[in-house]
C-alpha cells in the first residue's frame, strides 16, 4: 500500500471516528435533559472522560508521519485540521538536493478537512466533556471528604457523641436544616470556645453554651482613603450639576476657552453620547481651579480655570480615558494636565491613563497637531499608543502608564 493510499483511508476513518463522536455527545446531551435513566451500552458510564484522551496514542504512533497529531487532549482531530503556513526558506537548494526531494516525493503531512458547519458542534462537544470532567472532580472531592469526616468520628467517638446529644435535646427549635453555611467540625486541637454550639441567627435562639464566649470572626478592615495628593497650583472640584444643566454649563465655559486648546480635545457630541453610560463606570465631571484664582464658592462656568472629563473603563486592563480636558490659558496647559494625571492615579485604581489629541484646522488650511501640548504631555511620560479616525478627523492616542512611588500615587483598593 503506496503513501498515498495510507493517507486517503487515514482521512476517511478519521472523519468518520469525527462523526460519530460529536454525535454520541449529542446523544448524550439530550439523555443529561431529559433526566430519564441512563443505559449504557459500555460497560464504563463515565465515556466522555474516556473521550478525552482514547486518541493521544496517536502522536507516537506511525501514522503520525502523514497526519500532525496532538499528544493533548483532541478528541475531535482539530489539530490534524490546521494548516501550518511554512515562511520561504532562508537559503536557496542545491541542485542534487532538489533533485532528491524530487525523487522521494514530497513528505509534508495531510490536512484532515474541518468544514465550518463542525466547528460548532465541536465547541459545544468540547464544553460538554469539560462540564462532565468537572462534575466527577467535584464528586470525587465530595467523597473525600466524607471519608475524612467518617475517619473523624472514629477518632473522636466521644466528642461527636457529645454534640449529638445536644442537639437531640434541642431539636424543636429548628425546624429544618441549613445550607447556607455548614457548620466546621470539632476538633481535639481547639478551644472550649471555640466548640461552642449556636443555632442559624434567623431562628432568633442559640444553644446552651459550653462555657467561655463565643467565637467572634474577625472584621475586615476597610480600604484606607487615598492620600491626598500634591497636584501642584491646581486643584480638581466636581461639577455639581445634573444632565440637564451639563449641556449649558459645558456651552458657557467652553466659550471661554482659545479655539487652539478646544479644536484639540472632545467637543459635547462625544459627551452627550457618553452620558448614557451610568453607574461606577460613569462620566466624572471635575472644574479645574488654580489655588489664585478669586472665585468664591462653588466653581461655575464663567469662573472655571480648566474642565477634566474622564470614565475608569475596565478591559483587557483597567484604564482610564481622559475624554475632554481643555484649559482656559493655554500656558497653563502643562502643568493642569499633570495635576489632573495624578488626581487619577491617586483616587482610581487603573493602571494607565489615554487622552486623544484631535488633529485642528490651522491658519494656511492645512490640519496639524499642536506640538506644544504634545511636548507637555511627552515631558509627564505620555506616548503615542495609537491613531484613530472619526468624522473625517483624525486624533492621535496619548498613553501613560502609572509609574511607582514616589513618580506616582500609590494605586488605591478597587
């Protein structure tokens, strides 16, 4: 039998062993729903797991030479499905070493077909075999445990007796087990104290005490609030208003911001957009004001020295997007935006902060970043992450990482 005859046969009985395997976890996924009793033509009711791993011999075998095989678990041959793209060779053959590739033939190993329509089933196959591994290993810890709980009651007859007959003399007061929390076992090595016997609280009794007070669990201590941080000559106030009065707020003060610092951050489009998005991980609203300035009470619009906008987002990584930030002087630019870079490093718990410069028309027609703000945020450790589009306008993506004490607060419990 020629090479290729091994392999055709080889693929067809694959398929086929493919076939008839996604269709006994099917059959079985309907006998799981249906909850009628089982009867197992095998001898073994656990076949799934033997599923698992009946095809690892596989790898070692001799057909390994004309499929590629996984010695892991693969009881669907996908592996055998994946075609693996070989990059140009980095040197060129010799002439006798061509023409005895020829003459052997050509040794690289069959693909076994996965059509789109099995990549589903073999999913949800591979989902049913791990829900039904982890129902034996919980069974199995089961066990166990109830073999050290009987290796327990020998040990200690006495003991365990005690506590029987105490809660016989009281089994009126309850009226049906609890589940919510089963309670530990005594054990030789503890307290008086700590053997002491209470009912669940919502049946407002308790047993006779043993002697000595009851067991009291520690408290979990709570987060301690951050450090007030030292952010320079600015300071971050929020913005007291609700959703109606955003919109007229953002209108007055963005009036009074250079059209050079407002062409280059979010506009109130983006903002409105955003409101929708609630709760913790919700547009937060900060007036920036510099320690000089001569407003008294609550910072308004028309007295504002900056706005910061930002929302913690939580994905691959927790980070949070600095949406608008804008300033009224632009000289003040620099030192705002690291005041306000290390207010989120001292009240947030992200590990980076992105801010999107806006590409803005100048004055010979053409769109430019503005150089300056993106020295002052290069001079605080931004850097470019990425480009992006939206409009017709393009932005650039500035990312700075949070750094260690002392350069950075220390990040702050989540």
């Amino acid at each position: 039998m020629d090479a290729n005859q091994v392999r055709r046969e080889l693929v067809d009985a694959l398929l086929q062993c493919r076939a008839h395997s996604l269709d006994v976890c099917d059959a079985f996924e309907k006998w799981r729903q249906s909850g009628s009793p089982a009867k197992f033509i095998v001898t073994d009711p656990k076949y799934l797991l033997k599923m698992k791993d009946d095809m690892r011999w596989l790898a070692e075998s001799t057909l390994a030479e004309y499929l590629k095989f996984s010695n892991r678990i693969d009881p669907f041959f996908v592996v055998p499905s994946s075609r693996e793209t070989a990059g140009p060779p980095s040197n060129r053959m010799t002439p006798k070493l061509q023409a005895r590739r020829q003459a052997g033939g050509d040794r690289r190993l069959a693909v076994l077909p996965l059509p789109a329509s099995s990549l589903k089933r073999i999913r949800k196959a591979e989902l049913l075999i791990m829900k039904e591994s982890m129902q034996v290993r919980i069974e199995q810890c089961e066990k166990a445990a109830a073999r050290n709980a009987m290796n327990q009651h020998a040990a200690y007859p006495a003991a365990a007796s005690e506590v029987s007959s105490v809660i016989a003399q009281h089994a009126d007061v309850v009226s049906e087990p609890s589940f919510s929390k089963p309670s530990p076992q005594p054990s030789p090595h503890t307290s008086q104290a700590e053997q002491t016997l209470r009912l669940p609280p919502e049946t407002g009794q308790s047993l006779p005490e043993t002697g000595g007070p009851p067991l009291q669990l520690p408290v979990r201590p709570k987060p301690q609030k951050p450090k007030e941080p030292a952010i320079g000559n600015f300071k971050l106030l929020p913005m007291g208003v609700d959703r109606s009065a955003a919109k007229n707020a953002f209108e007055e003060y963005i009036g009074r911001v250079p059209r050079i610092v407002a062409s280059g951050t979010e506009a109130w489009s983006t903002l409105n957009d955003a409101l929708d998005d609630g709760g913790p991980l919700g547009l937060e609203w900060f007036w920036i004001q510099h320690v000089d300035s001569d407003s008294t009470g609550a910072t308004v619009a028309s007295k504002a020295d900056g706005l910061a906008v930002f929302r913690m987002k939580k994905m691959s990584t927790s980070f949070c997007q600095l949406l608008h930030f804008s300033v009224v002087r632009a000289d003040h630019f620099a030192e705002a935006i690291d005041a306000v870079k290390t207010w989120i490093f001292a009240y947030l718990p992200v590990k980076l902060i992105r801010l999107t410069l806006w590409y803005a028309e100048t004055e010979d027609g053409t769109y430019q970043l503005n150089k300056d703000f993106e020295a002052a945020l290069k001079k605080i450790y931004f850097r470019w992450f990425q480009l992006c589009n939206k409009g017709g306008t393009r932005g650039q993506v500035m990312q700075r990482p949070r750094g260690e004490p002392p350069d950075d607060p220390e990040k702050p419990l989540e």
